[in-house]
C-alpha cells in the first residue's frame, strides 16, 4: 500500500510540473525580452497581492513582502516541488525572477531612499540631542552581542572564523527593517523612535569598522588599528561637516529651488543632495545609509521640507517594496531544515543579548525607563543588510564555511518577521512600567479622600 501511495504521490507530483512547465512555456514566450522588466512586472502584482492578503489579516506588511520574496525567488523550495527538472526556465534555477543584479541595484536605491525621507523628520536639534546616548547605547547592546553570540557559537561546534563572522553579522541590528517597521506604525516622531535612529546610524558606522577589521583579521591574522581609526575619523568629519558647513549651505540653497514653484524642478533637487550626499559617504568608506540619513538631516533644515518629505515619499515606497521583495527572494528557506537548531539558538542569544545590553546601555546614560524599554526592544531582533555584507565577504575570502551565508540568511529573515512582535512587546513592558510607577506614585500624593478631617 505504501509503494502504491508513493506511485501516486510521485504521478500527482509529475503531472502538476508538466502543467507548470507548460503554462510557464507558454507565458515565457509571450514575455518581453528585457529581464528586468518582467521581474519589475511580476514583483509589482505578486508583492501587492500578497501584502493586500497581509493587511486583511492585520499583520505587518514587511513580512508580507519577505513572503512574496520567497514565493518567487530563485531558492524558494516551491519551484524545486513543482519543476524538479531545472526550474521553470530549464536552466537549473528555481523561480521566477531572472535579472536579481538589477534587483538588487533597486534594493540599493530603496535603502537610500528610506532614510533619506526618514532623515527629513530629524532636523539638527533633535539628532544633536541624543547622540552620547546613542553612541552609548549602541556601542553596549552591539559589543555585548556580538561577544555572547562568539561563545554560543564556539560551543555549538563551529569553528573560531565561522563564529567570528556569524557574531559580527548578528550584533548589528537592521536599518532597512526598523525604519520601516516604525515608519508603517506611524511612530517616527516619537523620542523613542529618535533614540532608535541615533542607535542605529552608530551601529552603520561600527558596522563599517568591523568589516575592515574582519578582512584584516582573516588576511593578516590582526586587526589593522590604522584603518578603523581613519575610519572612525571619516565618519566624524562627515557627521562634523554635515552639522556645521552642510547645515548652512544646504537649506539656503534648497529654498533657493523651492522659490521656483515648481515641484519637478524640487523634486530633482531634493533628490539631488540625497544620492550626492550617498555617494560622497560611499567614496570615503561608509556607508550609503549613512549619507542619505545626513542628506534628509539637511533637508529638514529647509522651509521647505514637507514639501520635499511629500514629493519623495511616493517613490520611496516604490523601491522599498523592492527591497523587501528581493531580500526575501535571495533568503534560501531550503537550508533552514539542516540550520534549524543552530539558528533558533543563535537568534535566542542574539535577540536576548542584544535586549539586555541595550538596557544597560540606556540606563547608564540615565535614560527615562518607558523610552529605554520601547527602544531596546524594538533594536533586539532584526538583523538584515549589514548581517548578510558580513557573512558574504567572509565566504568571499574563503575564510568561513559555506553553511555560514545560508545561516545568517536564514537568521535575518526570522529576525526580520519577529522584529513587528518584539515591538509590541516592548509597548507592552514600556506600558506596564508606566503602570507601575504611577501606581507607586499614587500614595505619596496624598492622603486618600476624605482623611484629611481626621
């Protein structure tokens, strides 16, 4: 009985891929030649079809499309069921996406984009306000991090580069995800959102060091100090620049634009001091997020902002869908089966490790509890374009096992879907401390009604 069940499973299987394959022939054949034009297509219709089943059941539209991601993505284990034979294009890949260079090309330009807009919602004052608490906490809940995921590691049986690597990738918490997340919640003008985004400009920069540092360490065998102090001093001169030169050029000449009335020419402009200013980050050494943060931090300063903000939007959220497509089509889900345990332990410790350094961190810059809490957690899980540079670059160097790049890709999506939760989580804790000191603060007010005659 079960030979026949498995006759039949394995006809049911094979009639389905030939009726795949041939409607897939026959869609192929009707397709535009340019590549990437049909992947722009077929991103476009799956990634609104899905995040509109997301939002329906009012779950996070980032995880909607990481999902759409998977469902067309070159790895996805759908296409190996459906067209065991090569893939629907015959040639041995799986998907349905063809030009992913070009993808992630757009994922880039999404990313710029991002936090260029998010920049535009922190002027100087408010970014001046936090950066030794920024700089403290991030330095805590990253170092801490990446220290305790080195030890889990070692002790799971990886060796010491595979564990180096891993814990460097997963100590840096994920610009492209947080933003969004918080974007998508409508929080980005709260102080803890603010906090976050300071914690996070100073884990870019770590994250810049360390890279350098990790090529030194697996070329040499040292970590070359000459090259993260040019790197740390590029990084404040840049910062250094921006808020003092920058801000008194940049603005004047915006408005400059603006007093044209006309909205393309703004839009050019705006756009114009965002990829410039990328690009000027690029070509000293950090990274593009970073430029594009300060760029927005510019723009803030201008009469003209909101404006700026709403002609921009529109194609942010254009290239972000991309992003977030194309990441999760480049995710092998497949592997997570012989990573499973090893990457649950690993994000446990990193997601735990992460929280509780960020704590610290804030309660020894002397943070107020509520904004610490929302904060911490909302940092803790998600790991993402930082965490798979890292891993990438230490394949690249033939200096890691080849499990180590499916690994923390497979750890950057889970963090990634966990990330919406862990926000809400840390609203809850945030509430229940707020709860509890006011309740604690009740009594002492005074006395209850109706004792003062007595």
């Amino acid at each position: 009985m079960r030979e026949i069940a498995l006759q039949a499973s394995s006809g049911i299987q094979g009639s389905i891929s030939e009726g795949v394959s041939a409607a897939v022939d026959r869609i192929a054949a009707n397709l535009p030649h340019t590549a990437f034009t049909t992947d722009l297509a077929i991103i476009m219709i799956v990634g609104s079809a899905v995040t509109l089943a997301f939002f329906k059941i009012r779950q996070p539209l980032i995880i909607g499309y990481l999902f759409a991601g998977m469902l067309i993505g070159p790895l996805s284990p759908l296409w190996a069921w459906l067209l065991p034979e090569g893939g629907p294009r015959g040639d041995g890949v799986g998907g349905i996406l063809y030009d992913i260079p070009s993808l992630d090309l757009f994922a880039e330009i999404g990313v710029i984009l991002l936090l260029f807009v998010i920049g535009i919602e922190f002027p100087f004052a408010r970014i001046r306000s936090i950066g030794k608490v920024a700089v403290g906490m991030g330095t805590a809940g990253l170092f801490s991090t990446m220290g305790v995921v080195l030890v889990v590691g070692g002790a799971m049986g990886m060796g010491f580069m595979d564990s180096l690597f891993v814990a460097a990738a997963l100590s840096i918490s994920s610009t492209a995800v947080i933003v969004k997340i918080l974007t998508d919640a409508g929080r980005m003008g709260r102080d803890s959102s603010l906090l976050i985004l300071g914690v996070l400009i100073v884990e870019d920069v770590v994250a810049v060091i360390l890279i350098s540092s990790l090529q030194s360490i697996a070329l040499v065998g040292t970590v070359s100090v000459e090259e993260v102090v040019a790197v740390v001093l590029v990084a404040v001169g840049l910062i250094a620049g921006t808020l003092t030169v920058g801000i008194r050029v940049v603005p004047p000449l915006i408005d400059r634009v603006a007093a044209v009335e006309n909205r393309e020419i703004l839009l050019l402009g705006v756009l114009g001091v965002c990829f410039g200013y990328s690009l000027l980050a690029s070509m000293v050494g950090l990274s593009v997020a970073i430029g594009a943060f300060l760029a927005g931090v510019l723009v803030a300063e201008s009469k003209s902002a909101e404006v700026s903000k709403m002609l921009s939007s529109p194609i942010k959220d254009m290239f972000v869908a991309v992003f977030f497509v194309s990441v999760g089509a480049l995710m092998d889900v497949s592997q997570l089966e012989s990573y499973v345990l090893l990457a649950v332990v690993l994000i446990v410790a990193a997601t735990a490790t992460k929280l509780g350094g960020n704590l610290l961190g804030s309660f020894a810059m002397r943070q107020e509890r509520r904004r610490s809490a929302k904060a911490a957690f909302t940092l803790a899980a998600p790991r993402g374009e930082f965490s798979i540079v890292i891993a990438k670059v230490g394949v690249d160097l033939g200096v890691v096992s080849a499990f180590v790049f499916p690994l923390v890709g497979i750890v950057s999506l889970l963090t990634a879907v966990m990330a919406p939760f862990m926000m809400r989580l840390g609203d809850a804790v945030a509430g229940a401390k707020g709860a509890a000191g006011r309740g604690a603060a009740g009594p002492a007010a005074g006395p209850p009604a109706g004792s003062g005659g007595r």
